[in-house]
C-alpha cells in the first residue's frame, strides 16, 4: 500500500487529493486498485500518513529516503571531549577525588565550569543551562538534571578549598613533565573588577581596561617557562605591586621546596628590600628599572644619550663599548655588587617617547593660548583660585615639567565695567625636560646572576634581556584570563565564591595553553594552510564536529550519530594523542549510558 496523489482542475486551479492505494498485476499489465479515499490533506498530513504506510510494512527495519529522516536535535561532543581528555591528561581529578556513578559532586561542577570557561564564558547560572547543550552527561556519566544553579554555588567553596592541593599538584606534574620549564618562573600582578558589593576583597581604585571601579581585586600568577600556571591567589583591590614579593617567595621555599630558581617580575615589584629578599633566599632575580630609577645607578653617563638623532646616539654609545642585540637595542653592562645592570638604548623607543612628550607639550601650550583668550573676553570677575584649580588639574603628569603663573588683568566688560582677570604665563622646567630627554629610548635591566666561568658570565647579558622580555608570557596569560575566559564582571560576591571563580579561571588557562603549546608543536594546519595559532581557533574547529538525533517523522527510535570529522580535527587530535575519541568503539562505550 502507498499514497496515491491525483490532481483536478477547476476555474484555472489545480486541487490535490490523496487515496489509500495497492498495486497489482493481471498478466503483463499492473493496475491500481483504491481503498480508501481520504480526500484533501495538508503536505504535513500527507507526509506522515506516506511514512506510517512505509513503517506499516516493513517486517523488521523501516527503510526510508532521506526525505523521510529529520535532524531533531544536536550537542556539542569533540570540543567537550578534548577538554576531558586533556584534564585527565593532567591527572587533576585526582585532587577532587574519585567520581561516583551518577553522581554530580565537586569534580563534575569543576569540570563543567572549566569547560565553559574555555569554550563558552558567561555566568555560573549560564554554566548550568550551557552543559545541556553538551554531551557532558555522557562522557562524564552524570544526570544533568542534577546540574542547576543551587549546586553550583553549593560546590564553589569546596572547589576553592582544593586550590592548594591544586597549586601543589600542578608544580609536581611540571616537575616530572620538564623539569627544566622551572629554571625560570615569571611572577605578575594584575587589576580586575567586579559587579557585586560586599566582597571584603574590593577596593576602588583603576583598571586598564574599564577605568575607575568601585569594586577592584588584584589577581597574582605565577607561570613557568611554557606559561604553565602553578600558583595563583587573589588580592585586595589596593594592595601594591612592590608589596606581595616576599609572600611567594615564601610560598617557592616552604610549600614547592624549589632550591634553584630565576624569578622573572614587572619593574614595579623592584625595591631594595624585595631584591634583598629574594638575595637572602638564595634564589636569582630578573627584572627592569623605571626611568626615574636609571639615573641613580652607579656608574651610568647619560651624557651618552644626549642629542636628537638616534643614529648620532647609537654611534656615540658603538664607540663607549655598547654592542647590539638586535635593531631594536644596543646594550652594555654595568657590574656593581652584589648586581648587575644593563643599560640598553632602543632608537624606536627613542622616537616614539621625544614625539608623544612633545604632543603633549603642545596641547598644553594650545590649552593655555585657548584659556588666555576666555579670559581676555570674560563678563565677570575670575575667581584666582577655581583658576589655579584648574590649571593644577590640566598639569597633571606634566608638573615636572610646566609651573605657571597668573598675571592680573582687567578687562573691560561690555555693558562698559571693568573685571579682574588673568593671563597664564607657562614657566618650562627646562632642568627637567632636559633630563626627560636623556633617557628618551633608555632600559635598564637588573639581575643578581653574576657567577663566572673562565672571566665569562655564565648567565650573559643577552639571556637576560631575552628572560626579561618572554615575561610577555605571563601578560598573554592575564590577557587570556581576562578576555577569553572573561574572568571580569565577576557576578559573585562573597570571598569563598570569587576565590573559587579564579581557581576556575586558572584551571581553564591550564586547558587554554597547554593544549595550544600542543598543538603548535605539532604544527597543525587548516586546509587553507593556516596555522592553529591559539585556543579559540582550535576550539572553534573542534566545535564543528557534533553528535546529532536523526529519527523519522513517525514512530522509529532516535539514532545518535558523530558528526564526520575534518582532515584538520583529525590533525588536533593526533597533536594531543587523543583519536580514540572519535573511534567507534569509544563513541558506543560513551553512548550507552
């Protein structure tokens, strides 16, 4: 039996209408026979009534066309399943503790939430609709129903209480993967803000990004040479950079046991007292100076520096010795106990700085020339001190290089009466400016690395500039935390739920950087012979590759079937040993919970 379609015309209209029908033979010829005439139907209608004549049929397994299948639904799974894949890499579920079947405990809602910080950041309550949208109750053998925000914010604390154990469980994975990563460590501070209002950790103060916050936190990070992190903690929002030294020292000697070691911070940690810190620990230091510090080393003529030609420069510091470390820095080294520093000159630098003092010189003196003017034509008397006020403030960061001062003026209104006025008159520092230029294009890096091997530095010059300049591994590494994994707004606001928000932020990055370094060692390509050059792109096309329903349009049971995966995921997944993911016994073992 089948549905017979007949058409009819009528008044230049064509009707459709659809009967029961059976075909069959008498000799050679086949005819039709009708038995049911069901009359006008929908194309829904009559869809479904040709798909249930066809399942009707069929002894034990419906064949049907491709019209006769629908794609019902789809969940993220090769995305999901790499991130899985790599934490167990890492052996992290370890520090939470076995899983039970069935159960969501604090390692599922770990997993979930730094699944999501990788691949689709929002709100811990977003987290909970997010993971429905997955495959994660398969491969982690949960019950999503269980998943919802209450749970969520039951387990942040207990996520939080494992940080330590996590801390120390990273350093001990780094250690027997390469050990040599943790020769030198990069150790950076930076500011973050949040949308709640009660955290004991806030503080105002400015961030980089979105300017002035009531609510600021200070995240510190520590990372080894490949950007690995293993120690992170957070900060009340005005603590200074100069002031949290000595704490993870502190944590490098009691709770890693590390013996030997190059730290590599900002040049806003440097003190006396946190460089005679790190000395009295036995540990090795890297960092730089800020301009106002260069002029006091011992030993330094900046007379060298003088002049408005960086190539005149560059041939006046060649002939006092300095040698060149690329096109961008000339450097020579100065060795005063117990330190060394290397004063460097880099002629771009040079430019740009000489150019943006005097853009800013310039609008300072068209500034003036503009308020002389208001004031030449004013209606009224001025008040001298809402105008020294105001002055004050339009010479902030300039102050050491401009005064002013008033001159009386009276000036004659237009109704005929006199007002008292001024004329600001600029008063240039010359001293200053003068000094601002000699260290226009001019570093300073510091180290204590001063052991010798036959009158050589066994740590040379050159290492340390290129040490001090792969810091950039740690600002990629807030940068990540902070736009990729959106670590801000953070919408929590008790201390115990941001600490843990953090924890998970880092926990993504681990993800994040070790799954790109991978990656990139491997040197996986697009089709298009572009590189995967960070973990969006990778993720992006691991995201392509889902599991979707297929069923009939009437009756049959659902079948589960894996998106084909692409020449270019096959490459990711043979980077980070992981194609049984995607093999069909694998896919069954997963499917059949």
């Amino acid at each position: 039996m089948y549905l017979l379609t007949q058409t009819k015309k009528h008044n230049s209209k064509t009707y459709k209408y659809y009967s029961i029908a059976q075909s069959y033979r008498e000799g050679k010829r086949t005819h039709i026979r009708i038995i049911h005439r069901l009359g006008h139907l929908s194309d829904q209608e009559a869809e479904q009534i040709r798909v249930a004549l066809k399942l009707s049929q069929a002894d034990k397994k419906a064949v049907l066309s491709l019209e006769d299948v629908i794609f019902s639904d789809h969940w993220g799974y090769l995305d999901v399943a790499v991130l899985n894949h790599h934490w167990e890499q890492w052996q992290l579920s370890k520090v939470f503790g076995p899983s039970r079947p069935e159960s969501v405990g604090t390692l599922e809602i770990a997993k979930i939430l730094t699944f999501n910080r990788c691949l689709d950041p929002g709100s811990k309550c977003y987290a909970s609709r997010w993971v429905k949208q997955t495959t994660l109750d398969h491969i982690l053998k949960i019950d999503l129903e269980k998943v919802n925000d209450d749970k969520i914010y039951h387990e942040l604390p207990k996520i939080e209480s494992k940080k330590e154990d996590l801390e120390q469980h990273l350093f001990t994975q780094i250690k027997k993967k390469n050990p040599q990563s943790l020769n030198i460590v990069f150790y950076d501070l930076s500011t973050s803000h949040f949308e709640g209002t009660n955290c004991p950790l806030a503080r105002p103060g400015l961030t980089k990004n979105a300017g002035f916050k009531s609510h600021t936190i200070v995240l510190s990070l520590i990372v080894d040479q490949n950007g690995i992190p293993f120690s992170w903690d957070l900060l009340e929002g005005n603590t200074a950079d100069v002031t949290t030294i000595e704490a993870r020292v502190r944590d490098c000697q009691e709770r890693f046991g590390i013996e030997d070691i190059t730290l590599v911070f900002d040049r806003g940690m440097v003190s006396e007292e946190n460089l005679g810190l790190i000395e009295q620990s036995g540990y090795h230091y890297i960092s730089a100076l800020d301009k106002d510090q260069i002029p006091k080393i011992k030993g330094i003529d900046l007379g060298l520096f003088a002049g408005d030609d960086p190539q005149q420069i560059i041939a006046q510091l060649k002939e006092a010795g300095f040698k060149k470390y690329d096109a961008q820095l000339y450097y020579q080294e100065i060795d005063i106990a117990p330190r060394r520093y290397i004063i460097g000159f880099n002629p771009f630098l040079f430019v740009d700085e000489r150019r943006l003092r005097q853009r800013r010189f310039d609008k300072l003196t068209q500034f003036v020339q503009q308020k002389n003017q208001m004031l030449s034509q004013v209606k009224r008397s001025v008040n001298e001190a809402a105008l020294r006020r105001n002055l004050d403030e339009r010479l902030k960061g300039l102050r050491k290089f401009f005064g002013f001062r008033l001159i009386p003026l009276m000036v004659r209104t237009a109704s005929g009466r006199e007002a008292k006025s001024f004329q600001v008159v600029l008063e240039p520092k010359g001293k200053n400016i003068n000094q601002a230029k000699l260290l226009d294009g001019v570093c300073a890096f510091l180290t204590n690395h001063k052991e010798k091997k036959e009158n050589l530095y066994k740590y040379p010059a050159s290492r340390v500039i290129y040490s001090y300049r792969d810091k950039d591994k740690i600002e990629r590494a807030f940068r990540n935390i902070k736009s990729f994994i959106q670590f801000s707004p953070v919408y929590v606001f008790k201390e115990q739920h941001v600490r843990a928000h953090y924890t998970i932020c880092v926990l993504a990055y681990l993800m994040n950087i070790s799954i790109t370094n991978k990656v990139k060692a491997k040197g996986v390509v697009r089709d298009d012979k572009t590189s995967l050059l960070s973990p969006v792109s990778i993720y992006k096309e691991l995201s392509k590759c889902i599991l979707g329903e297929l069923k009939a349009f009437v009756g049959g049971k659902p079948v589960k079937k894996l998106e084909e995966t692409t020449a270019t995921q096959m490459q990711i997944l043979a980077a980070l040993n992981c194609q049984h993911l995607v093999a069909p016994q694998y896919l069954r073992e997963v499917l059949a919970a």
